[in-house]
C-alpha cells in the first residue's frame, strides 16, 4: 500500500509538466456501441497485408488481457513459411517509447527531472550547445531540441542500427549550431534520443541496456527484446527483399532505434502500454503517453505525421485527434533495415495494436500506419479517421533564367 501510495505522490509531482487537453488524460467509450471480437482482426490483416506488398507481416492486436496473433506472408522470399509470434522483429524507432518508458520511471523516481539540461549528463570537458535556452531532457524526448535528425551518413556496411557510438556524437555535439531555440520546434531527431539514453545511463551510473533490462524489460519478461541477439534469435529474424546486412549487437543506436523482439514480448508490451493491471496504480506508461507540447505551440513541426496530423506530442509518443474523441489515437512509427513497425492505442476502447512489415519487390504506396490506424478503429467498432485536408502549397518565387546558348 505505501509503494502504491508512493508511486501515486511521484506520479502527481510529474502531472503539472503535462499539458491536459480535456478533463480526462483518456475518453472514455460511449455506451451501448459493439466492440468487435477480435477475431475480426484476421481478415482485416489479410487485407491490409495483400494491399502493402510485404513480404511478412506481423500483427498484434491486445484488449484487456485477450492477444490476437496473426502471420501473413513468409519469413524470407521463397520460405513458404509464415511469421509466427517467436519470429525476430527490428522494431526501429519504437525504440524511442521504451526510452521514455525509463525515463517517466527515472523521473517518477527522483533521479532526473524533465527539466534537467542535457549538460548535466555530459561527458568532461565537453560543451552542450544552447540557442537562447539550454537543451533539456523533456526537449529530446518531444524532437524539439534543435538537433538534426541524423549525425550523419554511416560510413559504407555499417550494419544497421551500430552509427553513430557514444565516442562519436559527443565529440560531434560541440561543433553544432542548433537549428531552433530548444522547445519551440520540433524536428524528428533519431540522435536526440540516442543522447537521452546516454543522459539516462549518466543519471543512474549504470549501461543504459542493463537500465531498461532492470527497469522495463525484465520486469515484463520480455526475454526476446534484446540489443544483443544471440545466433538463435538471429535466425528467425524476418527477412525483406532486400539485403540488409548483418543481425548484430545495436547497443550505440540504444535509446533510437536498436531493440529487436518478438510478436510475444509486444503483446506483453502492449498490455503494458494499455495501463496498469491492479486497479488505483498509476502507470508509468501512461504518463509518457500524455501530451506535453500541443503542435499549435510550435513555430513548425517536420517528421511528426507519418501516421496522421498530430494533435499532441507526448514522450516519444504522438496523439491522433482530440482527447475527447472515442477514435483518439497515441502511436508511434518505425522504419529502417528492410522494416516499418507502429503501434497504435485507443484507450477508449483499450485496445492496442503492434504491425511489423518487411520490405516487399513491389511499391504499392499505401501508407501502412494510416491503414493500421483504419484497421485498429474497425476493430474498436469505430469509423474510420476522416480524410486529411490537403496541406497547402508553398509557391516558390519565380526567378528569370537565361537559356543556354546552343552548340
């Protein structure tokens, strides 16, 4: 009861660094509208598989404590073999949701603040570069700290997910000139979030994978999510068209995109990610879903809407229509290495959905996370998201050319 009660204190201690865009953190579902079995989910994944030209495709669809598992395709081209729920997923920039996961806990639990400037955590001697404000903890985990979305290009068969290491970007850090003042833009930054893992693994004195193993993962025995698959994971990882290198230690990409997993450890993921299981146990998980920045606050945002226009920006997490809304959506999209990976939540009908994909010999331009969302909303018993207005187009000024002299 006193742990409880603990975890509650620190969870309000965290609440007034949230900005609240209605009376609950989630709305609730309206009464008497059916939710479909989930079950129904089956010919949906079909559906949407066939339309993406996968090569595999892995979906994982929790509500409450019911899992639905589905494999569609092959393992590899040629396998005849479908996935199933113990296949090896790089799950990319879902990374990011797991570093926030340990973040929210390591500020639940007083060892930084979001407010923390990210030169607290700096190696010696090395100078963290300010525009006006400092970059902090809460700017790497929103993508509005100034910081570009990559270092750089990793230099020829780097394998996937191992540029840049720790030794690399702190020297490269001094050097840059922020694009933005810290908090009032935001621009997708993948190394943004490699620097919160160091940060993190700072505060607590301990490697950063060993922090989200002790805190997150062993917690949830989640045994196949790894930065270090061993040769029996290796060969069930999923393969695309495409070959993309070796499968190997992404421990330098830890707090970005290097995790590997299985269908199994997401579903007990998502079930996390869904709430806390003992009723009155505020959840860390749910306090890095909640909205931090509204896009309105903004000068711009760049990187944000793969899945949909945000209304929202949590800790590595992005919200989907208003708060209020039963088709209220918070997810978060990955991509690299011959996968897309997303996962998609409606708390109103607590319902979560994890997709992984592999590269496929054929373009059929079909935005897979707006179809997933679709596919998430149809099996919630809700309508699809409506049509996005079009953006408008910026006119560039016309500048007279002379025409070449002919030869």
């Amino acid at each position: 009861m006193r742990t409880a009660r603990r975890a509650l204190l620190a969870f309000l201690l965290l609440a007034p660094l949230l900005l609240r865009t209605g009376p609950p953190a989630f709305a609730q579902p309206p009464a008497l509208l059916p939710i479909p079995p989930l079950e129904s989910a089956g010919a949906l994944g079909s559906e949407l598989f066939l339309q993406s030209g996968a090569t595999g495709l892995v979906l994982v669809i929790v509500r409450d404590h019911q899992v639905f598992f589905r494999g569609y395709g092959e393992t590899a081209p040629g396998s005849q073999l479908p996935p199933d729920d113990d296949s090896l997923i790089r799950l990319c920039s879902l990374t990011k949701i797991f570093t926030t996961d340990v973040l929210t806990k390591l500020v639940l639990d007083g060892t930084v603040r979001l407010d923390d400037p990210l030169q607290h955590f700096a190696p010696a001697r090395t100078l963290v570069p300010k525009r006006i404000k400092p970059i902090t903890l809460a700017d790497l985990a929103t993508h509005t700290s100034g910081l570009p979305r990559e270092l750089g290009t990793a230099p020829r068969g780097t394998p996937h997910f191992t540029f840049p290491d720790a030794r690399t970007r702190w020297r490269w850090l001094p050097n840059q000139h922020l694009r933005t003042t810290p908090g009032t833009a935001a621009l997708y930054s993948n190394i943004g979030f490699d620097f919160l893992s160091d940060a993190l693994q700072s505060a607590a004195h301990k490697q950063y994978a060993a922090l989200l193993a002790e805190r997150t993962l062993n917690p949830l025995h989640m045994r196949d999510t790894t930065f270090f698959p061993n040769l029996a994971q290796c060969s069930r990882l999923l393969l695309g068209v495409h070959d993309e290198g070796a499968c190997t230690s992404t421990e330098e990409t830890a707090g970005s995109s290097g995790l590997y997993s299985t269908p199994v450890d997401m579903a007990l993921w998502l079930e996390y990610l869904l709430g806390a299981t003992t009723p009155g146990d505020p959840s860390p998980a749910l306090g890095a879903q909640n909205v931090y920045l509204l896009p309105s606050q903004l000068v711009s945002q760049q990187g944000l809407d793969h899945a949909g226009e945000p209304t929202g920006i949590g800790l590595g997490w992005i919200h989907l229509l208003p708060a209020d809304d039963p088709a209220h959506i918070v997810e978060k999209t990955g991509g690299g290495g011959g996968f897309s990976t997303y996962i998609a939540i409606i708390h109103s009908r607590r319902t979560a959905l994890f997709l992984a994909a592999t590269d496929g010999g054929i373009d059929t331009h079909v935005n897979l996370f707006k179809a997933a969302n679709d596919l998430l909303l149809a099996v919630s018993g809700l309508p699809p998201l409506p049509p996005e207005p079009p953006k408008p187009v910026r006119k560039r000024p016309h500048h007279r050319t002379r025409r070449p002299a002919l030869r």
